[in-house]
C-alpha cells in the first residue's frame, strides 16, 4: 500500500541485500520449488519505522513457515511498494526503492508480465504465488468526504483488474499452483484515538471502514480470487476488526475498544498515521498464508 496518508514523497533507497529469500532467476537449489510474490508495499515489508522495505514483511517469514510445513520454497519477489491492481497490468519495471531488499526488479515488463514470463520459464517449479493488492485503489478515500461511496464506487475496477491478474498467472501455471490472495487490516480504526488529523469525525471514519472491509473490499478482493480457485485469507478478521467492541485500558490512549487497539499495535497507523505494519503484524499475514497452504503429500 502506498504511503498517501503519512504523507511520504518517494522512498528510500535500500542497499540490496544479500539473502537467501529474495528475488533470483537461477535455478532453485536441491529440487525447491519457487515462491513468488507479488503486489504493493504489503509484499516487500515496508516499515515506516525505518523509512523502507525490509525483509520482516509477509513473504519473508513465509518462507520459514512454509518450510515447516513441507515446503522448501525459493522466494522470487515482484512486488513492488506503491502498487495498484492498474500499475500491476501497466507499470513498467519498479524502483529499487521499491522492491524487496535484494530483489532483482523486472526492467521492461509489468509484475504480471513478469511473473507470468516467470512461470513460464519454470514449467511445474512454480509451486506458490501470493499477492497483496487492493489497498491503494482504495486508500485514498480516507480523506473522501463521503469515504464509504468512495470505496464503493473505487472496488468494482478494482475487482475487475484482480480478475484479469489472477486468471492470467493461473493460465500460466496451470491448476496445481497454488494461489493465495490476502486483505488488509482496518487500519482506519486507528483514526479513533487520532483527534489530530481527523478531529470529530474520527469515530463515524472507524465505523464505516468496518462497514467498507466486511461488505465491499473484502467481498470484491475474494470473489476476484475465487474465480480461478484461488484461496483468500482475511487479515480483516484476523485482526479483530470485526469486533467484538469491548474496551480494554491501553496507555497512552486510555479505554478504547479491543479492535483500535489491536490495529495500534499491529500497524503503525497510531503512531506514525502510516498504514503499514510493524513486524509482529505481518507476521499474522504470514501465518495465514502458511495455514492456508495445501497439506503437502509428497
């Protein structure tokens, strides 16, 4: 997701670290399957906190997880921080800035192009795609005086594109490739213990960003994967945005409901009016994704 909110211009340029899970076109080693990830700012860890991607984000500690499970992937990352399911389909190439540490880039083709080239390249070694999208085509209604028609009229192109996506990649990979797409957490709750910016709307803006995630964005982002049999693991939920509304004593905010605080401690919308996560709340995409994964049989 881009950085509309916090105000960021351009990000950071990141020195391109050498690890294991990131993007390389050489062969996987001892018989690995590959990984590739694909989507915005979700995809490549960006942290607000130091003022660039990281290898902390969701992708990155799937890797380990999937091992555990039976999975030895290669992680190849064309995600690309800012991303929109339109610049996934026409944007040429991403900024190193942009990518995964370490991330070779794809000069000359959209993500999808190159994921797709990708595959093609590795006929059956493609065992994985998982995509973070959706969030910028929607973020920007958040300064919308009428925030809900906003997203509402923003997710029907959005669920198209999504569509075009996912039955592209699963034209290329065929039916055995797994495919999971994941949501966002509601990180418009946070706008509850935020006078400043959001003044006295702040509530009546958390209450309708539930109302946004459970009946538009996060029905249209499903319906897009389920066309190609793809699996959709709800962050939303995950993260309690979906009640229930209890309180709870959380300092410096004092009582505020459960699901606020959850968000103020996954993200850093609270804090920094950023709509990223800290570690540990990637780490809840990551564990999703990891359970959402095929039982392996062989």
């Amino acid at each position: 997701m881009r950085r509309r909110i916090a105000g960021f211009t351009v990000l950071m340029v990141v020195l391109a670290l050498g690890a294991a899970a990131t993007a390389s076109a050489k062969p996987a080693p001892n018989g690995r399957q590959y990984f590739i990830s694909l989507g915005d700012s979700y995809s490549v860890g960006y942290q607000s906190n130091v003022g660039h991607t990281t290898l902390n984000g969701p992708a990155s500690q799937l890797v380990k997880l999937a091992a555990r499970r039976g999975y030895p992937f290669k992680l190849v990352s064309f995600g690309c921080g800012g991303a929109t399911t339109t610049s996934m389909l026409t944007q040429l190439s991403c900024p190193t800035a942009g990518r995964l540490p370490g991330a070779a880039g794809f000069a000359g083709k959209t993500q999808v192009q190159a994921a797709v080239a990708f595959i093609k390249r590795h006929p059956g070694n493609v065992g994985l795609v998982t995509i973070s999208i959706g969030g910028n085509d929607v973020d920007g209604c958040l300064a919308n005086p009428d925030p809900l028609s906003c997203v509402a009229a923003n997710m029907p192109k959005a669920t198209a594109n999504l569509t075009k996506i996912v039955k592209r990649l699963r034209a290329a990979g065929g039916k055995r490739m797994q495919i999971i797409g994941s949501t966002y957490p509601d990180v418009a709750l946070g706008a509850w213990v935020l006078p400043t910016p959001f003044g006295d709307n702040r509530f009546t803006l958390a209450a309708e960003s539930v109302t946004a995630f459970r009946r538009l964005i996060n029905p249209g982002l499903k319906r897009a994967y389920s066309s190609v049999g793809a699996k959709f693991v709800d962050v939303t939920a995950a993260t309690g945005a979906y009640g229930p509304f209890v309180t709870t004593n959380d300092p410096p905010y004092g009582v505020i409901p459960v699901p606020v605080a959850t968000v103020c401690r996954l993200t850093f919308f609270c804090t920094r009016v950023d709509i990223h996560m800290t570690t540990a709340g990637y780490a809840v995409i990551a564990r999703l994704e990891a359970q959402a994964l095929a039982p392996r049989t062989g």
